[in-house]
C-alpha cells in the first residue's frame, strides 16, 4: 500500500482549473519527483496533499489517513512536513527560533535534544548562526534552514517545494548529499523540481505533470536517457 495516493484529484483558483484529475502514488522510502513547467500544477498539487488547498474532486490518502478535507495541522501531526518554494523561514526570528517552532508537534525531550544535534552535524552553518535572525542569513542559508526546520517535526513524509531555485551551483550540490541522507533516514520525499539534472542525482521515480495533469511516470533511468525530450516537453 502505497505512504501517499491521489486519485483523480482536481483543484481550482476561482474559475482556474490547476489540477484537472492528477493520480500519483509515493510508497516509503521513495524520492519521487514532480517535474513540469512552470503552471503546470506542481505546486498546487503540493498545497493539496497538505490541505492548504480543498481539492473539488478526488481523493488524498496518507499512511492510511483520508486527507481530502482534513485540515493542514491534523495533517502535519499524523506525519507529513511541508518546505514550500521560497524559504519562508521566519525572518524576525532568531535560527534556534525557527528550528524550535519545527519541533511544536513533538513530545520527547530527548528525542529532540538529540534531533538538534544531528541537524547541526548535517548543517554546520546553522550552528555558527543559531542566534541570528533568519532574515540575515543568505538564500542557501536559509534553505538550509527550511529543511532542517522541516526534518525538526519527526515527518515521515516531507513535500519539498523547488529547493534549488536561485541558488549556487554549490549549494545545490549541498542540497543534492542533504537528501540523499533523509532517504538514507528513512525519510520519504515528494519533491517539485524544475532542474531534470538535480532531480535524476537524487530521485528513485518521476511523474511528468503538463497541464494539471500526470501524463508519464517514469524510472530514474528512462528520464536519464530522455533528458532532451522532456526539456523539449515541459519547455525548461
């Protein structure tokens, strides 16, 4: 059984139809890319499966939970983190802030002691700017920061928003090793990218979304060997 399952779902903004019947399947232990053009419905897809947006039609299941109408908090407590396009960490407030605000959900003091601990391993940075306002660091920075804030909640499933857009060939790099070792973790990883390159070093499968909908599903290796075709495809 799969972790995470759409069917048939369909979103729309007003009198805009973003998703027009999108099905797609993520099991445990998977990274799974949304790969499309911009406005095909990558994001979208990503706000309805963490009930930021109510889908008008079909179904959203999570680790056996229905999530079509459930509300975004009762969502993130049964397991699922979001680290939406943008960053959007908490600007005003201080590194050690942010990442205290990822761990609301959880109970264990040890647990998130020695969580703490394994983000600074991962994060190095972070530990040097643990008192600084977010809004100060600079964008890899503050990526970082989005993800560690998200593995902070213990997820089992965690939606990644486009977490390479704009930033250095390095950082990107740095992104890439970050998660491959969240899958190494047992984090399981649904993740919009528009960078094929990026997507094939650290995905397993990948759902070719055009206009609203999941019109291939393809392995890592397929994509591999039709990278120009796809570019071609989703005009990247």
């Amino acid at each position: 059984m799969p972790l995470l399952e759409l069917k048939d779902v369909e979103c729309a903004y007003g009198r805009i139809r973003a998703l027009r019947g999108i099905s797609l399947h993520v099991d445990a232990g998977e990274i799974v890319t949304l790969i499309g053009a911009n406005g095909a419905g990558k994001t979208t897809t990503l706000r309805a499966i963490s009930g930021l947006l109510r889908p008008a039609k079909g179904s959203i299941t999570f680790d056996g939970m229905d999530c079509t109408s459930t509300p975004p908090a009762r969502i993130v407590r049964h397991g699922l983190s979001h680290s939406p396009e943008g960053r959007r960490v908490f600007a005003r407030m201080t590194v050690r802030e942010n990442l205290e605000l990822g761990a609301f959900t959880r109970a264990s003091k040890a647990e998130i002691d020695e969580d703490i601990e394994r983000i600074f391993t991962t994060f190095p940075r972070l530990k040097e700017r643990i008192d600084q306002k977010a809004g100060t660091l600079s964008g890899g920075e503050q990526q970082m920061l989005a993800i560690a804030r998200v593995l902070r909640t213990g997820a089992k499933l965690v939606l990644m928003d486009e977490p390479t857009e704009g930033l250095a060939p390095v950082i990107v790099e740095r992104i890439g090793e970050v998660i491959r070792t969240m899958k190494q973790d047992g984090i399981t990883i649904l993740l919009v990218e528009q960078n094929v390159r990026f997507a094939t070093g650290v995905a397993d499968r990948h759902h070719i979304v055009v206009h609203g909908r999941v019109v291939q599903t393809l392995e890592n290796s397929e994509v591999v060997a039709r990278e120009r075709e796809l570019l071609d495809l989703l005009g990247v």
